[in-house]
C-alpha cells in the first residue's frame, strides 16, 4: 500500500489545499447530483465498446459497481483524503490490476466522468455568472469562483486517477514479482528435480544419465556443464574399467609369477644353503689338505735330505766295500801265501818223514816231529784253504755288496731326484692348496654372503609375492567396484527424460474471478495480458470503479 506521505506530497504538489478543498465540498450537492447520470453514460460506453465490455458480467455487476463509485465519490467531495480514502483508492487500483484493465480505460472513464460532472458544474454556475455580468454585479468574481471549483473538481479527480493507477502500478509490479518468483521458482524445481535425478543415477553409479534438455533456458549451460561432466566422469570410467581389468589382469600374472618367483628362490636359498654348508666342508677338507700338503711338503724335504744324507753313506759304504774287496784281495793274496807255505812245509815234512825213515830209529823223534809239521801244515793248508773259501765267498759278497751298493747309490741317486721333483711338486701342490684354500675361504664367504643375500631375498620375495597377492585383491576389488558403475560400454547412452508437472492455465485466476472474467482469461492466454491476479474477497471486479 501507498504511504500517507506520498499522498500528502501529491495534493501538496496540485495545490489542493483547504480553500481548495472547501470549493470541493462546496460543490459536492452538484457532483452527487450529476454522478448517477455520468456514471450511467460511463457504463454505456464501456458496455458498447469492444475491448471494455467484456469487464462487466451483467446489470447486477454494473449496479454494485456503480454504487460503489458514488460512494467513493462522497468521500472524495467531502474533501476527506484520509486512511479510508487510501485504502478505497489502493483498492480500486489493485482490483483493476487483477481484472487487467489497462490505465488507459481508467484515465478514459475519468474523462468522461470529469466531462460530465464540469458540464453539471458550468451549468449550474454559468447562468449566475451570465446574468450578474449582463447587470454589472461583479460577475468577474463569480468566473474566478467557478474556475476555482472546477480546478478542484479537476484535481481531485486527477488525484484520485494518480492514486488508483499508482496502486495499480505497484500491485501489478508485485504480481510480476510475484509470478517472476514463482516462474523462477518452479524453474528451480525443475533444475533441482533433473540434478537431483542426475545425482540420484550418480549415487547409483548409472554413468549413462545424461539430464534431459527440457531445462529453461537459464540453466541451460548448467545442463550441459552437467552432462559433460557426466560424459567425461563416463569416459574417464570406462577407461579406469579397462586400466582396472588390465590391472587385474597384470596383478594376477605378477601374483602367480611371484609365486612361482617365491617358490624358487626359496628352493634356491635351500639349494645354496646346502651348497654353502658343502662348501664350507669342502673349504674345511681342502684346509687340512693344505695344511697336509704343507706337512708333506716339510716331509718330502726331510725325506730329500734324508735321502741326499744315505747317498752319501751309500757312496761311502761303496767306498768302505771297495776298501774291504781291496783288503780281501790282499787277504786273498796272503792266504795264497800261507797255502804256498803250508804246501812248502807239508812237502819239507814228507821230505823229513822221508829222511827220518831213512835214519831209522834216529830219525824217529824227527820223523814224529816230521809227522806233526806235516799234521800242522795240513791243518794250516785246510784252514788256509776255508780262509780262502771264505774269503773267495766273502769277496764274492763283498764284490755283490759293491755292486748292490752301487745301484743301491744309484737308486738313492734317483730317489734323492725323485724326492727333488716330489718336493718340487708337493711345494707345489702346499703352494696351490694354500691358495685354493684361500680362495675356498674367499668363494666360501662370497657364498655365505649369497646365502645370506639369498635368505634376504627370498624374505622379500615372499613379502613381495604377500604385496602382489594383496595388489590383486585390491585390484580386485577396484575392478568390482568399477563394475558397479554403469559405463555404457556395451550400450548406447539412455537420455532420461523427466517431464516436470504442466503449468496451470492460470495460477492467479479462483472460481469467483474466472466466473466474471472469461474475455480476460482468454486474452490473457492470447498474449494480450501477462499478468491476472486473484479476485479478493467480496471484491466483483468493477464494483470499485
């Protein structure tokens, strides 16, 4: 509703003060009494006019309407411009909003009225003003008089006129709010009812959604934004779909792959811990064999030396043999002696014998002497004889001795260089050992190293073969997840299509104001009027005019 205050400044404004005010009301007997036949004349036009006769439904709403025109126009030459008045005003304006009269048909009905209501007034003052001017009684005063009350006439009319279609301005700029709020609103609706389907899809992984273009127009970037998102989430989908069936594609050959990695080096750690362990004892005996090598090393040196010490005493025997077969040949060489002798003596003692025998019994003690020396000499040849066997034998031996003495020399000789060479060799032999070993303990701590390495790896291989089997699963269970959305791989894209509620023919028109108001519903819907307004209680259309 208007302010007090804006009505205030408007009669301030047109000058419509208490002298004017009192000119009104000193015409108000010749307005009412002009008024009902004005009116009748209005509503003659507006029911033989085309585009204003479809306002009214009948007598009976032109009678109530009426009535209520003279009422208001009471109030109004009365001079009251007060709260009632306002309000009647107010209301006038926002029935006219409602019923679609255009202010072009107010401002015409005013003139009418105001042309019928000046033509009263003149008529009722004119004759006087004549008369006293033809006599000479001041008649100018009476002109400035009857001016006066048909500016006010004027005014007040205009001031009403403003009023009512200021009212009417501001109803209809609230009803187009009001519908603008309303159209804004259910396009909202909409746009909140197709995201909210699109969401719902999206909630359930339905990847094929795409809203549907029955959007306004406003929101129709929104609506595309939204489906390209949704193609793009769609395609970015599809793609982790295909990535997550190759993953687990992948992630099962690497799990079986780690598997068998697992199994292997496991059984390659085993293998290597026994290979270490038979190293270690290989490494161990090829020890003890340097460590014999190096003993029969000092060995075969003692033995060298050994041996080089008997050939020494073998060629000094050789030398002592050689001296004994020398000694035994001049031994040899007396015992010839000594038999030459012995023979010489037997033969003197058979000489004697003879010689004796031939002295007869002188020759008897002789010949018994004789007999004894040639006893002895016997004897002496006998033994001379053993000796000489005995020695024949022992220079045999002895020349045997020399001989195997000799070669056993010589065998020494060959031993001392084959004890040479097997020193050389053994030497050798301690030499490489003690490297081998040295190597073995180096291949040997390489090998602990691998083992050691090896048992690490197999560790994590194992706990990569446990990564790769939890990968899988993950992987798996991406894959499911991925299966859940509805990526359109094996089907075309299903727009859905929601269609919203109808808009109502008319949301602003009740069964009272679409009883007296069919032209206007069907020019509204024509194009002719955006705008209609609920009737008010009690309110018939022109019942305020």
């Amino acid at each position: 509703m208007l302010e007090p205050d804006t009505l205030a400044d408007r009669l301030q404004f047109v000058k419509l003060d208490s002298k004017t005010r009192q000119n009104l009301r000193g015409i108000k007997s010749i307005i009412m009494r002009a008024l009902p036949g004005a009116l009748d004349k209005f509503y003659d036009q507006v029911r033989s006019f085309p585009k204003t006769r479809h306002f009214f439904s009948g007598q009976a709403h032109i009678d109530a309407a009426k009535s209520r025109q003279i009422a208001h126009w009471g109030t109004i030459s009365d001079a009251r411009f007060d709260q009632s008045y306002m309000e009647a005003a107010t209301r006038i304006g926002e029935v006219h909003a409602r019923v679609g009269l255009e202010p072009r048909w107010h401002i015409g009905g005013y003139a009418l009225l105001i042309e019928s209501m000046l033509g009263a007034l003149l008529e009722a003052r004119w004759p006087k003003a004549g008369l006293a001017a033809r006599i000479g009684l001041g008649g100018g005063a009476d002109v400035r008089q009857v001016a006066e009350e048909a500016g006010a006439l004027v005014k007040a009319a205009l001031i009403d006129m403003d009023y009512a279609i200021s009212a009417y301005l501001e109803a209809s700029e609230t009803a187009r709010q009001k519908v603008e709020a309303d159209v804004l609103a259910r396009e909202r609706g909409t746009v909140v009812d197709r995201v909210g389907a699109g969401m719902a899809a999206l909630a359930t992984g339905d990847l094929t959604f795409r809203m549907s273009s029955d959007v306004p127009e406003e929101y129709r970037k929104l609506q595309e934004d939204f489906n390209g998102a949704i193609e793009s989430l769609q395609t970015t989908m599809q793609a982790i779909d295909t990535n997550a069936q190759a993953v687990r594609t992948g992630s099962d050959e690497i799990r079986q792959a780690s598997d068998d990695l697992a199994r292997r080096t496991a059984q390659q750690a085993a293998s290597l811990e026994q290979a270490a362990a038979t190293l270690d004892g290989i490494t161990t005996t090829v020890r003890r064999s340097a460590e014999d090598a190096g003993q029969a090393r000092h060995m075969a040196t003692v033995a060298k030396t050994d041996a080089e010490r008997s050939g020494d005493v073998v060629r000094q025997t050789v030398t002592t043999m050689s001296g004994i077969e020398a000694s035994s040949r001049q031994i040899g060489s007396i015992i010839g002696i000594i038999d030459e002798i012995a023979f010489l003596t037997n033969l003197l003692a058979v000489n004697a014998g003879v010689e004796a025998a031939r002295a007869g019994d002188a020759g008897r003690g002789f010949a018994v002497v004789a007999t004894e020396v040639r006893a002895l000499a016997q004897r002496s040849a006998e033994a001379a004889k053993e000796i000489k066997e005995l020695i024949s034998a022992s220079g045999r031996q002895v020349t045997t001795g020399v001989k195997l003495v000799g070669e056993t020399g010589k065998a020494l000789d060959r031993i001392v260089e084959q004890v040479s060479r097997l020193n050389v060799l053994v030497t050798d032999i301690a030499i490489s050992s003690a490297n081998q070993a040295t190597g073995l303990n180096e291949v040997n701590d390489a090998v602990n190293q691998m083992d050691q390495v090896t048992q690490q790896n197999a560790a994590m291989v194992e706990q990569s073969a446990a990564a790769s089997r939890s990968m899988a699963n993950e992987a798996e269970d991406l894959a499911r997840l991925v299966e859940q959305f509805q990526t359109g791989h094996s089907q075309a894209f299903q727009t859905a299509s929601r269609t919203g509620p109808a808009p109502a023919a008319s949301l602003w028109q009740d069964e009272e104001s679409s009883a007296y108001m069919p032209a206007a519903a069907s020019r509204s819907a024509a194009g002719g009027n955006v705008l209609s307004f609920p009737a008010a209680k009690g309110a018939d259309g022109w019942d305020e005019f």
